[in-house]
C-alpha cells in the first residue's frame, strides 16, 4: 500500500522548456513534502521542501505546489537543463512515521 | 567529514554469509536513519536513531537484521544468513535534529553500499 506515489516513471523534456514532475499521498497526516534528486551510484540529495499548510515554495528555478484537497504536489522546473537529467523522489515526512515515505521515483531526461 | 560516508560501497554475499555495512554520519549530527532501495523503487525506513538510542525498527524487514550505533556516531547495519532478497542498495542518512527544522535542507544522504547476494 503505497502512501507516496509517482505514477509516471519517466518523462522527457526539451533543454530550455518547463518539467513538470507530479506526486500523490494518501496520508493526510503527513507535514512536509520534500524533494530528491538522484545520479547513478549517488546518494538522493535534497532539492526542495513544503510545508502542509503552504500551497507554494520557489527556490530558483525549482518551484514545488501543493494542493491539499486533491493530495497532489507537483514540481516544476524552468528552465530544465541538461544538467537536470536524474531520477526525481517525492518524499513525505510525518504521519506517524520517523522516517520519510519515497516514491518510487520519476526518471527525467532532458533533450538537447 | 563533510558528509556522510558509507563502506563499502559494493559487496557481494554468498548466501547465508552475515555482511556489516558502516555508516560514518555528519559529525555531530544527532539522528541517523537507515534505508534500504530495491531497484526499480525508492527508498524504505529501515530503522531510526537518536544518538545511541535506536528509537524506531519497524522498518526491518526481518530478525536477521540488526542495526547499532553504540556511541551515538558511526552505525553498523547488520545482515545475518544473507538471502537473494537482501540485495539492494543500503541508504544511511543523517541529520542535526528529527524536527520541523529538518524539512528546510532535508536529510544528508550517503552514496550507499550496493549489496549483492548470489
């Protein structure tokens, strides 16, 4: 029973145009909502995080929405880089849990 | 060190073989988690420290697995009588408290130790 869920596992996009990378809970009861990026044979990093009781956060070219009565966020890159090629993780943090609650993950291929 | 560091980073197992998997934190970074990522998927809670105090082992997936952290620093996760599902990649995060704070820069994550059990 996945309480995190990425339903596209991958997407690909044009250097210079906008990702938009989706994410769905079930666990109302979660805090906070963060986002990871990850290249092979590394470690997830921290990208970006929002709170339940925010609906926006923008941190340069990264800006993550939520919307709380559809249980959806969303994170949108602008514009995407070839840099930006990764595998993206929604992650929730709360509900009862120590620990967060990943995805399964969306791979992201910037086109040149 | 500057950021969290983990060995090995590749290990193959036969199976039955117990395997130790080390886990070096941000220095003076008081909670410390473990993860485990079978391909394909994203990471899932093993288990959660609070300095030495191991205050959350839900996550592990059977006895087999042990995990410690005996000075409040370095933490060694434990595998006994490893099986072909065992393999998958060990996550080791850390981060200076488990509180709101922590959502603002999120955990530091390890590059991992790539279990294989043949």
């Amino acid at each position: 029973d996945q309480q995190v869920k990425q339903n596209s596992p991958s997407l690909s996009v044009q250097e210079g145009r906008i990702s938009i990378l989706n994410c769905d809970y079930t666990n109302s009861m979660f805090d906070y909502f963060l986002w990871y990026k990850k290249y092979p044979a590394e470690g997830p990093t921290f990208l970006i995080s929002i709170s339940s009781i925010k609906d926006k956060n923008e941190d340069g070219r990264f800006t993550v929405f939520l919307n709380k009565s559809a249980k959806h966020l969303s994170l949108h890159i602008v514009p995407s880089q070839p840099g930006d090629s990764a595998v993206y993780f929604c992650a929730a943090m709360g509900g009862g849990a120590d620990g967060l609650t990943f995805g399964k993950g969306t791979h992201l291929i910037i086109q040149p | 060190g500057a950021g969290v560091s983990q060995s090995p980073r590749y290990k193959v197992a036969k199976r039955g073989q117990d395997v130790a998997l080390r886990c070096d934190p941000i220095s003076g970074h008081v909670s410390l988690f473990w993860y485990q990522q079978a391909l394909g998927q994203g990471p899932e809670f093993l288990t959660y420290f609070q300095n030495e105090a191991q205050l959350d082992k839900s996550g592990l997936p059977s006895d087999r697995f042990f995990a410690e952290r005996p000075e409040g620093s370095v933490s060694t996760l434990k595998i006994q009588r490893t099986q072909q599902e065992d393999s998958a990649v060990y996550l080791c995060a850390s981060s200076l408290l488990l509180d709101a704070s922590t959502a603002n820069y999120g955990y530091t994550f390890g590059s991992g130790t790539r279990l294989t059990v043949v």
